[in-house]
C-alpha cells in the first residue's frame, strides 16, 4: 500500500468500436507494476475509448507513452467517423495530481510525457491546460477547433505552432493535447421544474461565466423521463469551488422560481476530499485534517 | 496498493511511562510486510499505550501475537498504576473490519489471536464485544471490573472462566479482552451554552440507553476554556447509526433549550464513509455508490 506519489491520467483515444484495438491499446495499462487501471468505456456512437488509470509518477510516464505509440499505429483518422470532435489518434491526455503530487509536478511530467511521444512517434503535442505555453492554448475546445481535418493547414499557422514534435499534422495519427489539470467533478442538481429556461436560467448565474463561482461550468438539462429538469455542472477545480457551495447557490436561486432542489448526483468518479469537505462544512467540524481519515492514512 | 483485505487493530497496553519498553512492544508493527503501524501514543498518567494499525489479515495477526509476547514478558502488572483502569500487561485488542472483510471475519481472527497467545504465553483470555461467548462477557468494562488485582479471585468464578488459556491470573501480566467490534468515532458536538445540565440533558435523550440512537454514547462536558459545553459522543457503528444523524439529533434536542450547535468534532481516525454517507445526505446524492470514490478504486 505504499506508493508514495499518485498521479491520474484519463487518455481519451479515437477508437469506440474495435474490441481487438481497444484491447491492444489498454494493454499497457494491465499488469504493470506501479499503475492501476480503474476504468476504460468505450463509445460507438462518439466512436473513442476514455481510460482513466492512477500510478506513481515515472510509472504512469512510460504506460501511458506506450500505448500512445499503440494508438498512431492502429488508429487513422482518415477513416474516423464519430459524434465526438477529435484531431487526433490519441485525442487529449489529461495528468492530474491525486497524492503527494503539486500541480507543478504534473505539469513536468505532461511536458516529459509530450517530448517523448513527439520525438517517438513523429507526432505534433499541444501543450494544454496549465501545461499551456499562452493563454490561447489553455482551452481544450479552441485547441481542438477544426479537428482532424482541419489541423492540416491551421498547424501551419504560427500561433497554432506545436510545442513538441514537427509542424506538419500526422499523417494518420493527427495531433494530440497533452497537458495537467484539477481533477474534474461532474455534479448534477435535480430541480422540481419540468422548466428546461429556469434551469437554464439557474445554470448560468451559477457558473464563471455569467458572474458565478470560478470554478463552475453549467448549463441546463432536461430529464424528460422524469418530468424534472437539471443543472448539469462541471466543477473543475473542488478545492477552490466546493461541492456544498455551488449546491447551496443553486439552492438559493431557484427560491427567486418558486423551485426547490430534488436531489444530486455524482457522475464518474471523485476524489474523497471533494465529500469530505462538504461533510465537514455540514457539521461546522473545528479543527479537522484529512490525516484523521483512516484510508488517507493507510494510503500515505 | 493492493492489500485485499484490511483489518484495523487498537491493542492498548498497560506502559506509558519506560519509553524503552515502549518501543520494544511496538517493533513487531514496524517495517512488517503487509502491516502498517498508523498511530501509537502512549499517556503518562493513564500509564498506558494505545496502538492503531492496520494490515492484512495473517500479517496483523502474526504481528500482534508477536507484540502480546513482548508485552507479556515486560510488563509486570504488580508494579503498576495509572489512572486507566486495566486487568493486563495487554488490557485489550479490538479488531475491526476496514475493506472487504466481514464482521464474522474479524470475530474469527480475534478468536484464533486468542487461541494462539493463551496457549504461547499461558495467558488468561476473555473473548468481549462481538466475539463474547456470552451476553454478560460483551462489554469491556464489565469484563474488567475488579481490574488486575480482583481478577485473581474473579476468574475462578465459573461465569468468569476465561474463553482460552489457564482459569487463572497470570503472576505478572494478568488477563486480557481480545474481540472484534465495528469502527468507533469518537464525535463531539459543542453547544453555545455554559449549562452542564443541558449539556448532559441532551445526551441523555440522543444516547441509545435514554431512548436514543440505537449505536451512540453520550455524555454532557464542559468546554471551561470557551465558556461552552459539548454532547461528547461514541458513535459505535456509524454505518446503522449516521454520524448526521446524532448531529441533527443533538439540534432538534437543543432547541427545547433555545441552545443551538456551533461546531462539531471528530477526535482521532474515522472511516472515509462515515463522513461520505453525511455528504451524501445533505446534498441529497441519487444512486451513489462509494466505488465512485477515487482513493476506494485506488485502494481496491
């Protein structure tokens, strides 16, 4: 039980449909000292294969530069179809600091990460996130804008220069973003409103851009199954915009509709502090440290 | 990180004061495949050392039987005193469940501990909590009563037979409880009044023996350095009584008093899950499960 440092990584590859490739390409992930694969789903319809795994540090490194080589040879884009925009073989890989790690350190190791793979492989890196070179280059969706296709001429444009490797799409494998980011908690709150504008409406005073907490992104859902609607929420940073307050926002928000939450929920995973907190904003707990919570202390 | 199962165990032996001997005891915890000593402190006016570890099962049980051998041969009861009551050189070894272990688990893991250090070390052993061989042998203090030096006539009562190992005290380590009980938390809610009686009022109607919670402890305190009081709690199973629960217990019992609650804490280690199932609560959480928890995945 004692790997010191833990780092995630969540690779997204654009590959959803071939068992056989999926398998080759998780292949590195199994069995390896120093790194745990928690979870891999593949999509038919986005036709992309999202991994997330959790290892120490060089590890994790070397895993996930294997079997991005897997992907630049088994995947060309050149014959990709899916809902989901991708402008490479190996879309967006993602470290993101767990245990005994600072974001600094998973920004190194992205830019470690990023340098191999571009020298291997002959593939053009993106750096993204706060491993960004400029500001322009923070944002995944700008980075991607265009896609396969159209990286072909917009990788020739100076400000859209890889950071590693040549500046010439691949031929089959395209570009890929590599960067490190807050662990991202997908929070979900249900409202007793069939009323998909008052979601709506709620969703936007919570979230950065319309004037709301830093580190929430929402937007209004629909849950026509159930006759009720939903803030759908991104929180992407929980340790500067906590879990209870965007709830407790929203919360008050809808009071100005007559409208009252109904319940929440977690999609995917999240890290244990991001609850522990909430717990402990809850019962107003004086005086606690995450050092009181045994599995933290079993895993240190 | 891959312990299949974990078992906590808090031995509490009958040294404080000769850090020497101390940490003899302690060694068999240390660097051991398989165990990790989380926590150890030893109390000079108790006269006592309480030690918190986990580990696998074989490995923790190897490692403790291995300590109750050094403790058995150092400490000589005869020569003894403190303020904590204790009937042994090793007074008493809980073991709790922790991760994919059972309750039925732990009560044979207690039993074979046991089995084992009465025969080793002729000790007298009474088996308590869930691993009692009767109703009156359950509770620690009333197996204890009478403490090392009444034991030597209280033994060779038949309904005070020890479970293993010879019917009477040994010379110098006397006898010890050793049994399997659920996670303990200790959990305190501190009130904005200086009343002791409402305090003690209070805990009186939330704790299971005044028509309470069925798994909750409670005594008033006073705070004297704050000018408050506290509901000083033992939740002994919060995965049937909820730590939110005694929280909101404790409020609704307040306002009777026109006190209200303002904080609370929790003392020592406490299970991830007690305080996951309290966020879960108050955000209202649908469908969550504790295997979308990070650090469970990691530790799986």
């Amino acid at each position: 039980m004692s790997w010191n440092k833990i780092i995630e990584c969540v690779p997204n590859f654009s590959e959803g449909r071939d068992l056989k490739k999926i398998d080759k390409i998780v292949a590195p992930f199994r069995a390896r000292a120093g790194v745990k694969l928690l979870d891999y789903s593949n999509d038919e319809d986005h036709n992309r294969l999202v991994v997330t795994l959790v290892g120490e540090p060089e590890a994790l490194r070397d895993a996930v530069i294997e079997a991005i080589g897997v992907a630049v040879k088994l995947i060309d884009l050149n014959h990709h179809k899916g809902q989901h925009p991708r402008m490479g073989a190996v879309d967006v890989v993602p470290f993101i600091p767990i245990k005994n790690t600072t974001m600094e350190e998973a920004i190194a190791l992205s830019k470690e990460v990023a340098e191999k793979v571009a020298t291997l492989y002959n593939l053009p890196v993106f750096l993204y996130e706060k491993s960004a070179s400029a500001p322009h280059r923070e944002n995944l969706a700008v980075v991607r804008k265009g896609e396969f296709e159209g990286m072909a001429e917009k990788i020739k444009l100076p400000e859209w220069a890889p950071d590693f490797g040549p500046a010439e799409r691949h031929p089959t494998a395209g570009t890929v973003a590599i960067g490190a980011r807050m662990p991202l908690v997908a929070y979900n709150i249900n409202l007793n409103t069939p009323s998909l504008e008052i979601a709506h409406d709620i969703a936007k005073k919570i979230r950065f851009i319309g004037g709301g907490l830093r580190y929430c992104k929402a937007m209004g859902v629909e849950l026509t199954d159930r006759g009720i609607t939903q803030v759908s929420i991104n929180m992407t940073d929980y340790t500067k915009t906590a879990l209870y307050r965007a709830f407790e926002l929203v919360r008050i928000e809808a009071r100005r509709y007559g409208v009252s939450i109904v319940g929440s929920e977690i999609i995917g995973l999240v890290p244990m502090e991001a609850l522990i907190d909430t717990a402990s904003y809850y019962l107003g707990l004086e005086n606690f440290s995450m050092q009181q919570v045994l599995e933290a202390r079993i895993m240190e």
